[in-house]
C-alpha cells in the first residue's frame, strides 16, 4: 500500500530563495514545523577564504580584510570544537557555506527560537534561555543538541528541496 497523494506532498518542500539577500533569514514549514534559511553574511569567494575539507577549517587569506567574508561564516568556522556541548563543524552542517537549513526547533522542549538573538547573534530561546550561535548550535542554556538540519538539496542555485 502507498502513502496518499496528500502524505507525499507534505514529505517535501521546494523553496525558491533567489530573492534572500545576505543576512536575511525566512521561515518556511515542513512537516508541521519551522525550518529556518538563512543566507548568512560573508561572501564565499576565492581566493579571499579558503576551505580545508579534511581538516574542517575556513581561512581568510588575509588579517583585515575587507571584503566581509570574516563575518558569520568565518565565526562559525573558527569555533573551537571544545567549546561546544554537542561538538559538531560548521561546514558539516551546511552544503553551501553562505546558506545554512536548519529546523527551527529548540532542542530543550521544542519552543521556536527568535533569529539575530541571543549572546552569539545565531538563535535565542526565550522560553528557558538557550542560545545558538550562526551555525544553530547550542552554546549556553539547557538545550542538550544543536538545531537539527533537515535532509536538503540544491534543485537550482537558486531553489531548495526540502526532505
């Protein structure tokens, strides 16, 4: 017997995000719950920033640079895994450096973090206080795991496909 028609359209979710400028961050539903995008600063160019597959790690390929890439991508990157309860690298968590998925869910006890907030200027809690840094994962608060990223691909540089 195959799912309805109904149940298979509700297992995914096409997004168009050609109109997100960097910093913009929308909300779109899936499965019932939020998933945030959001286009996070920092331009992704050669030769400015160089990634390091093997060892997980972004470099600027200058100190004070300017064009912008030490942003938020270049933050998240820089993150010392030791730091972080559930240690997890940024670019593990996105395929795309400038383009991060997440599901917008606390992982404490399920409340929908605010976007821009909070002490890492990722994601903040109110309910009980849990921050996320740009990456959505946890770094203070009771939430136990970071913001889970959702089964995605690339349809179109521009288009997303969600689950």
């Amino acid at each position: 017997m195959n799912p309805a028609a109904d149940v298979l359209a509700l297992a995914s979710l096409e997004v168009d995000i050609g109109k997100l400028q960097e910093g913009d961050c929308i909300t779109v539903k899936w499965r019932g719950k939020p998933v945030f995008i959001r286009y996070r600063s920092g331009k992704f160019s050669e030769p400015c920033l160089t990634v390091d597959r093997a060892s997980n790690k972004l470099t600027l390929c200058c100190t004070g640079c300017v064009c912008s890439t030490e942003a938020e991508i270049a933050e998240a990157a820089a993150v010392d895994m030791s730091e972080l309860r559930d240690p997890e690298s940024d670019l593990d968590r996105v395929q795309k450096p400038e383009m991060l998925v997440l599901i917008g869910v606390c992982t404490h006890l399920g409340c929908v973090p605010i976007n821009n907030a909070g002490d890492y200027s990722g994601w903040f809690c109110p309910c009980h206080g849990s921050h996320y840094d740009v990456s959505g994962r946890i770094r203070k608060g009771p939430a136990p795991l970071n913001m889970e990223i959702p089964p995605y691909s690339y349809l179109e540089d521009t288009k997303l496909l969600i689950g």
